[in-house]
C-alpha cells in the first residue's frame, strides 16, 4: 500500500516536474547544443526557396499576351536543397498557352518539379498565357493564391553533426583570457564592496536614534531605482566635458584636465620608480556595482543583527570591551553564515551581469565581461555557436565555483 500511495504521489507530481524540467533545463540544455554547432545568426531560419510572383506584360484587352513569372532562390549560400517542388493555383481568366519543361499543369493546379537546387541558387520560370475579360477586370488576380515551395534541406541546428570548434576558437583568442581575467575583477571587488558598504551601512543604521526609518529607506534608493536612469545620472556625473565631478575637481585644483572615468582604459603611474597602471574605467563601473547592490545586503545584515541576542554585548561591555572587539569577536561571527550566503549570491549575479557594463561603457576601455562577451560573439558578430560556447563557460565557471564555496564557506557560530 505504501509502495502504491509513493508512485501515485509520482504521477500526481509528474507534470509539475515536466514544467519545472522544460523551464529550467530546456533552454540550458538548448545552449548546450547550439555551442557545438557552427550556428550564425541567419542559420536560425532553415534553409528554403524563396518565391516571388509577379505579372509581366501590359494587358490591356481581352485576349493578350501576359507572363506569370516566379523569382526564385536559396536563402542559403552554404546548404543545397533536394526535392524542390512549386506548387499553384493558375489565376482565374489566365489561359496557359506555354509552360517551362519543369512545370504541369493539371487542370487550375500548376506544378514545377524543380530538383536539387545548390547553395545561392537563383532562377525565373515564365509561364505565358493569354487573359480574358475576367482578369482585366479583378484586382491583381494573380495574387489570389501563394505559391508554395517545398523543398528538403540539411539544417545545421537539427543535425547530428557536432564540433569543438567554437571551443577551441574562444580558447585560442589571446582576447577570452583577457576577458575572463577582468570578468573576475569585476565580480570579486564588485561582490566584496557591496558586501563591506552593506555591512557597514547595517552597523549605522542598527541603533536607534532620530530619522533612523528615512535612513533606512533612502539607502534603499540605489537598488530599487530603474537600472536605465541611475546609469544614465552616473555617465551624466562622470562625464569629462560637463560632469560634475569632474567640474568639482577641476575648481578645487585637484585635477589639471578633466578625467574620463568611462573611457579611459587605465591611469599610469609609479611607485618606487616601478611603472604601474590603474584600471580607471574598471574601477569606476566596480565602484556603480557595489554603489547599486549594497542595499540588498544591507538589509539581510540588518535583519540578522536585530535577531542577535543583547546580552553578550552587555557583558562584553561591562569585561572592557571596545566597540571594536565586540563587532570583531561578537558580531561577525553570528554574520559569517548570511555574508557567506549574500557573498554567493552576489558573485552569481555579478557574474552574470550584462546590463549595468553595457549601459554605463558598452564593454570598452578594458570593461568588457563574459556577459558582454557572449552578446558581441552571438549578436554583433553574428556568430551564435561562439556566443552560446562562451555562455557554457560562463555556466561551468558558476557551477565550480557555487560547488567549492558550498562545500568550504564558513558557518555562524553555534550552527
């Protein structure tokens, strides 16, 4: 019986985990296969033979001559199609007096059994004939039917055949290691700044005092604000020419000539006679990352703290200790478990972000991640089997890294 009750309890569950299984894995199995298939963005529309009909001829009355002539062509320069076959309805008052070798006729019905045709194949068939009254007098009869073409072809997103050459192509680029080296820059700092901006802004707002709850909400602005406008306001403050910024610092003689702060790849400078470079515009885009997401931290942090117990801090108040001592001794270590939790899920998300860099430099000046990567590859490039290999990189980076930090992250005291 219990046996019986367990599979019944499977069935009922069933098509909830056929829904769930096509929401998640349809679309990354999806990029799976297209990442070991040569797919460019025109191969998302299968090969086909493209058909125009047009009437050639001025027939003015009953009884001349007039052309139906259909243009056609492979929409594909790389893949021939077999089997091609034309298929129409002759327009009504057009009386068929000569037809191409390749076409019948059997009674209104045309057929044109065209064969293989090859990769950019184009061609006319003319099919002449003589028009009644009934004709002249409609409007563009001939475009009473629509030609079909059937046709067989190889298309390269259904096939059997794969290949590593998207892999190997991003590999071997000097370019991808680049990339992937600022795309963890730009995680780690992005991830740890909103981490320590949100732990030190719960720290402020955890005790009481006057305003406390305006506080509270207007360090909510940055993440519940439009993407769109708080980039925008940031390129508007930073801009070299009318920016604030840059104004202020020029009046205050802190800078000679205005600073591009998202256009400028790097600032040179020395330390012990060692050249050295600066990211600037890296820096700048971490610093809108952590500046945008420290509000979502901040409020987990302000939630676990309100929920630890006052009297430790009482007692470690009256032994002497320092404000310092008890944050150190104290408080982080009933936070390790939610900042190692908030840490995760941050750097998942920095990862992954596209909208923020794209919007703020478009990926230039030594800012452009993997998530921007994939959309140049698949979309600017028109290459989607590249765009969809870097996307599994992305994914097999993610997964590692969410495996290890599961396995290894620290946990709260008393857990």
């Amino acid at each position: 019986m219990q046996r019986r009750e367990m599979w019944l309890a499977y069935l009922m569950l069933a098509p909830t985990f056929a829904i769930i299984l096509m929401i998640v894995a349809g679309p990354l199995l999806a990029n799976f296969w297209i990442s070991v298939k040569p797919v460019q963005l025109g191969d998302l529309r299968a090969p086909s033979v493209l058909v125009n009909e047009r009437l050639r001829g001025a027939p003015e009355a009953a009884g001349d001559s007039a052309t139906l002539e259909y243009r056609l062509r492979n929409s594909s320069r790389d893949e021939e199609i077999r089997n091609v076959v034309l298929k129409d309805e002759v327009p009504e008052g057009f009386t068929v007096t000569g037809l191409p070798e390749a076409c019948a006729q059997n009674g209104s019905a045309l057929t044109c059994t065209i064969g293989t045709v090859e990769p950019g194949w184009r061609d006319r068939l003319k099919v002449e004939g003589t028009v009644s009254e009934s004709f002249l007098a409609a409007d563009r009869p001939e475009r009473a039917s629509e030609p079909v073409v059937s046709g067989e072809a190889n298309n390269v997103l259904t096939n059997l055949d794969f290949t590593f050459e998207n892999f190997s192509r991003i590999f071997s680029a000097e370019e991808f290691w680049s990339v992937l080296r600022v795309t963890f820059y730009y995680t780690i700092f992005g991830t740890g700044g909103a981490l320590v901006l949100g732990l030190f802004a719960a720290q402020l707002l955890n005790t009481a005092f006057i305003g406390r709850g305006f506080l509270r909400g207007l360090f909510l602005f940055p993440y519940v604000s439009p993407v769109i406008a708080v980039a925008f306001t940031w390129v508007v403050l930073f801009d070299p020419f009318s920016g604030t910024l840059n104004a202020l610092l020029t009046k205050m003689g802190v800078i000679a000539d205005p600073i591009n702060f998202f256009g400028q790849r790097a600032v040179e400078f020395s330390v012990f006679g060692i050249p050295m470079e600066f990211p600037l515009a890296l820096s700048t885009v971490i610093a809108f990352e952590a500046w945008r997401y420290f509000p979502l931290s901040f409020l987990f942090i302000l939630a676990r703290m309100q929920s630890i117990n006052t009297d430790m801090y009482e007692a470690a108040e009256m032994d002497g200790a320092t404000p310092l001592q008890q944050f150190w001794y104290l408080s982080l270590p009933q936070l390790m478990g939610i900042l190692s939790v908030l840490f995760l899920l941050r750097f998942i998300w920095t990862f992954n972000k596209f909208d923020d860099i794209f919007l703020l430099t478009g990926g230039n000046a030594g800012t452009r991640t993997l998530t921007v990567d994939v959309y140049e590859q698949g979309f600017a490039l028109s290459n989607l089997g590249a765009g969809a290999a870097v996307a599994v990189v992305v994914f097999v980076v993610l997964v590692t890294f969410a495996t290890l930090f599961i396995r290894f992250s620290p946990k709260e005291e008393g857990l």
